[in-house]
C-alpha cells in the first residue's frame, strides 16, 4: 500500500492533540449539557466553559471576561472589523491595514468599504513588513482601526505588534491583529502588545475545527464592539448561539499545552525548517527565501525556485502535501495576493511553495521532502 503524503501544511491546519481530544470527549457523551440551561447538567457545561476561557486568556495575558467565543478566526476577524466600524460611527470613518492580510479581514474590509469606510493600505517590504513610519503617516483624523496580522499565514512574516501597538494607543485608536497563526507558535500577549482586539483559531495550535476567540479589551479602554450576532445573548451579549462545549474545551485545552511547553516546541520547529531550507539553497540554484529571515514563524519556509511552472513542481510532488503561492479562484490560477504585494514577480510567485512544519514533523520527514523538492525541481529544469 502507497504511503500517505508527508504532512507539510500547518498553517493551514493541525491534527487535534490527543490530549485535546481526550479532554473534549466526556462533552459529546455523558456531560452533553447546554452552558446555558439552569440545572446540573448546564452547570457542569458552564463550568467546562469558564475553565477553557481562564486557559485562553493565561495564554494571551488577558482576563476571562475579555475572551469571546467563536467559530473560528474568520468570524472573529468579522465580528471586530464590522463591530468597530459600526460601533465608531459608520461611514466616513477611516481604517488602515495591509494588502497581506487574510481574505477574512480583507473581505471585512472590502464589506465596510463598501458601507462608507476609507481604507488605507500601507506597502508592505519585500521582506512583507510594514514600516512604522508608513503606519503612522497613514493615520488622519478619522482614524478608528488599525488591523494588521501579528504572524502571516503564507511567509510567516511577523509584523512589529508591539511597536503598532503603542502607535495606536498614543493616538487612541483602536488595534486589531489577526493573531491566528502566532498563537502558540511565538510569544504574543495582549496586555504587553498593546492590542484592543485579537483574532484566534484553536484548529492552528492542535485544537479542533470551528471553535476560536476574540479578545476583546474591557479596561483601558473599553473596547465597544456593535454586535454581528444577535438572539440569546450569550458570551456576554456579544456572539449569541449555543456554546460549543467541546469544542470550547478543547480550545482552552489546546491553549494550555501551548502555555506549558513555551519555546520547546519553536525551538525544535525552527530547527527542522532551517535543516530543510538549507537542503534546499546548498542543492538547488535558484531558490528565493521569501519573507523575512529575522522575524518569520518558526515552521515556516517559503520558497520560489527559478525556471519551473508551479502547477508542473505541485503535480510532481504527489508525496507531500503543502500548498503553491497560488490559490485558484474558479479555474483561473492566480499568483498569491501576499506575495504580490510583496513585489515577487507573478511568474515566481507561482512557482512558490510553502511549507509549514509542526508539532509532529520528524528530521526523517523534513529529509524525504527536501529530496523530493530537489529531485522534481531539478527534473523540471532539465525537461526530463
Ligand atoms: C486560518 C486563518 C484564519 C481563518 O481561521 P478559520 O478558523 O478558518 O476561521 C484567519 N486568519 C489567519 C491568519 C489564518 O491563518
């Protein structure tokens, strides 16, 4: 029987951690109540629930009551664009942000701009960082939101949060960062970044699918948010619908590995990356490392190669699974909008490929996929 493919995609998801699993399994079964029912078996939900937001909020620095639960990032990064530009006055209020962002801020974005907002984008480097000076002369008057990701999910490219931070704090204008990649992968805390609102998915740091959490500040300031989702008014008014018990246990649960093993697991997954980028430039010509080399996650690499087609490198790679710096959007190939933005030419930015190792990943593994990479981009080139 043929193997499976080598996993090499964790930024855009991760096995659930069997200790997460373990933990969220009495919540479909015997403890199967709703957190909002006012007898025995809500309560014991309830209290799962309290439990998994005290764990999400240690892991960031914030409080329990600043944790709302969601169904993920996209919906998070929804409920704070929408909710702070409504909630700041509509239309004429201006927000700033980048190219690089995720589709689900950019299409918040294109939402609000669409409603009256203005929006500026600041360049990014060919590094795929903002500056601070271009975040700071973009600012006006009308200025209410500044969102930039913390960790992108394409080159791992870590923007200066704190520095943003502090920005938007001494103008009193609200941040939000898109930190669903940084979460559990590099050290990110609310309080010390200066952040008012945070997006983050429980399914990127070996959680489950469909549960995450906005941070949303209560003191200094507080943060006002116009709510997306209206009914029973749960999670303090903010998101309504039925709680996810175990999938909010789980989350919580995922959170607190990550706060017990802080730095082993970066340490050990920036080695391997840089085992398997230095296979690459030592056995290939041609290779571009793209991103920033100083400030990058530490499982990612992406990497153009000089002189092959992207769909023919992917179709030659059967045994790994990772993804291209393109993305298709109803059959036409379209280079990757982050490395656009960056300045990659569209010709290189298709023969892209991103590789994110995690918590599973083994030296044997990152092996086998760089001779694998070498092989076909060396066949391609040679036409054979
Ligand atoms: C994965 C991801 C999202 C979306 O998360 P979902 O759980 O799919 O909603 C948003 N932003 C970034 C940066 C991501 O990596």
């Amino acid at each position: 029987m043929a193997e499976p493919p080598i996993y090499l995609d964790y930024h855009a998801t991760t096995p659930v951690d069997p200790r997460v699993l373990k933990e969220m399994l009495p919540f479909f079964e015997a403890d199967f109540g709703n957190a909002a029912s006012r007898h025995a078996y809500g309560w014991r939900a309830e209290e799962a629930v309290q439990v998994a937001r005290k764990r999400v909020a240690a892991l960031i620095g914030a409080e329990a009551r600043e944790i709302v639960f969601t169904s993920g990032a996209t919906e998070s990064d929804n409920l704070a664009i929408k909710g702070v530009f409504e909630a700041c006055g509509g239309a004429g209020t201006h927000i700033v942000s980048a190219r690089t962002e995720h589709s689900a801020v950019l299409d918040s974005l294109a939402e609000v701009e669409a409603r009256g907002a203005q929006v500026t984008w600041v360049p990014v480097g060919p590094d795929g960082r903002v500056r601070i000076e271009d975040v700071e002369a973009a600012l006006t008057e009308q200025t209410v939101l500044i969102t930039l990701m913390a960790a992108n999910n394409e080159v791992g490219t870590l923007h200066r949060v704190r520095k943003i931070g502090q920005l938007a704090e001494a103008r009193g204008i609200l941040f939000h960062t898109d930190a669903a990649q940084a979460v559990g992968r590099v050290p990110f805390d609310v309080r010390k970044d200066h952040v008012h609102l945070a997006s983050l998915t429980a399914h990127k740091f070996y959680g489950p699918k469909g549960c995450g959490a906005l941070y949303v500040r209560r003191r200094d300031p507080e943060v006002k948010i116009t709510i997306q989702m209206h009914g029973g008014g749960h999670e303090r008014g903010m998101r309504s619908g039925t709680s996810n018990v175990p999938g909010i246990v789980g989350l919580g649960m995922a959170c607190e590995l990550c706060r017990q093993e802080p730095g082993q697991e970066a340490e050990r997954t920036a080695r391997l990356r840089d085992r398997l980028e230095g296979a690459l430039l030592e056995r290939l010509d041609g290779v571009h490392v793209n991103g920033c080399r100083e400030a990058r996650l530490p499982g990612n690499l992406n990497v153009c190669f000089d002189g092959v087609d992207g769909e023919s490198l992917l179709l030659a790679l059967p045994d790994l699974a990772l993804s291209t710096g393109s993305a298709c959007h109803s059959d036409k190939v379209d280079p990757s909008h982050v490395l656009q933005a960056m300045g990659i030419s569209r010709q290189l930015a298709l023969a892209a490929l991103r590789f994110g190792i995690g918590r599973p990943t083994t030296e044997a593994e990152v092996d086998r996929a760089a001779d694998r990479v070498v092989e076909a981009v060396q066949a391609l080139r040679t036409g054979r």
